[in-house]
C-alpha cells in the first residue's frame, strides 16, 4: 500500500467516531454556517437575515446528507462517513423548523392565513393576494413534516421497532423531501420577489451557488445509479451465460 494510500485511509477513519462526538461536531457546523450566511447579507432587515441564513444552512446539510450516499457507491473509501447522514440530515430538519418558525413570527406574525398566501382586505374579510407564495410555503410545510418524521427515525430504536424493510424503505424516500425543499428554495430565490416594484430583500446572491448544489447532488446521484446499475448488469451477464450454455 502506498503512502497516499495509507494517509487517505487514515483520514476517513477520523469519520468513525461516536455519535455524540458526531453530534457536537456536526451542530458545531450548523452554528458556524448560520453565521456565515447571517453576516453575508448584512445590508438585509434581521427577519429576512436570519431566514435565509437559517434556511440556507438547512437546505446545505440536507444537500450534504444527500450526497455521503452516492459518494460512497463512487468512491468506497467514503462509505466510513456514511453514519454522518443521520446528523447532518436531523440538524437540517431542526434549522428548518426555525426556518418556518421565524416566517411565522416575523414575516405573517402568526397570521396562518398570510402563510398561505391570503391577506386582509380594508372590507374585512382574506383575498388571495400571492399565490406562489401560498403553494410554495404549502410545500415549505409539507417538506418539514416529511423530515420531521424522517429524524424521527432516523434512531437504531425505531430502525428496531420498523424492522429493517420498512425503515429502509422510509429512510430511501428521503429523495423526495430533497425535491420538495429543492422547489420551496427556487420559488423565494427566483420567484417571488419578482412580484414586487423593488426587490425586498435586495436581490440574493445564493442563486449561481443554489442552482449549482443542486447541480452538484442529481450529477452524484446519476452517476451513483448508472455504476451500480452497471455493476449489477456485469454480475448478471455471467449467469445469464452459463443458465444457456
């Protein structure tokens, strides 16, 4: 085994360490990235900071829990990281539920009408007066209830009390809440400020690196798929050869 070799073995193993050292390590960098997107849009009111901050890094650890899977498929030495889904995965579910709940205090103020796009017209009764903005955060809502049950499982308890086939099952579908936070993200960073004279806030930089994560997790995903469909195809063919022969 060569030095390269051996020095890049050495550092996947720091991936294998226990899960409360996971847990400080991976809440560590929830904070230190909600930071760094707090302070990346100074000029921004605080209510409209923190959202995006936190949302952001939200949709960043769900994106980074996405990817350990097919990273391990392309490259096996990224398999000791695997157990670093569970944390990333239940820390993006907990930022997004601050996410929502600062859009529920500081942007409709507990209105749950205005959440859903409706607002109080001077006769006195809700007109829908944003529609995007209704249906995104009714994905908005359903994405965070998805993953709320997915963190929830997301424990060698309920992976006992499921039984392996369902558990697997459920962890699996987590590509959908991928989809579901991928289309609540693109609505509010392309969509919805349009509807504006002024942008409010002022135009987001995360648009280039949002289109680019994405970009980044469906290139690792497809290509995961085609190797391991590839590889099952190879092991198959001998069979196949020998059932006719």
């Amino acid at each position: 085994m060569s030095d390269a070799t051996s020095n890049t073995g050495g550092f996947f193993r720091r991936f294998t360490i226990g899960w409360k050292t996971r847990h400080l390590v991976t809440l560590l960098i929830a904070v230190l990235g909600t930071y760094a997107f707090l302070e990346s849009r100074a000029q921004w009111s605080e209510m409209h900071r923190w959202n995006r901050a936190v949302g952001d890094m939200s949709l960043v650890m769900v994106a980074v829990s996405m990817v350990i899977g097919p990273l391990s498929r392309l490259m096996p030495r990224f398999r000791l990281a695997i157990p670093w889904r569970r944390e990333f995965g239940i820390y993006g579910v907990i930022l997004a539920a601050i996410h929502t709940t600062i859009i529920l205090v500081g942007w409709v103020q507990w209105d749950f009408l205005r959440l859903f796009g409706y607002e109080l017209h001077p006769s006195g009764v809700y007109v829908m007066f944003q529609q995007g903005f209704g249906l995104a955060n009714i994905i908005g809502i359903i994405a965070m209830l998805y993953g709320i049950v997915l963190a929830l499982s997301s424990s060698n308890w309920s992976q006992r009390m499921l039984g392996g086939p369902v558990w697997k099952f459920l962890q699996q579908s987590a590509y959908v809440l991928w989809m579901l936070i991928v289309v609540h993200t693109a609505y509010f960073l392309y969509i919805h400020f349009q509807d504006f004279h002024r942008p409010t806030p002022e135009p987001n930089w995360a648009q280039i690196p949002f289109a680019i994560l994405v970009g980044v997790v469906v290139v690792l995903q497809l290509a995961a798929f085609l190797k391991t469909w590839k590889s099952r195809r190879n092991r198959a063919a001998p069979d196949q050869v020998s059932a006719t022969g």
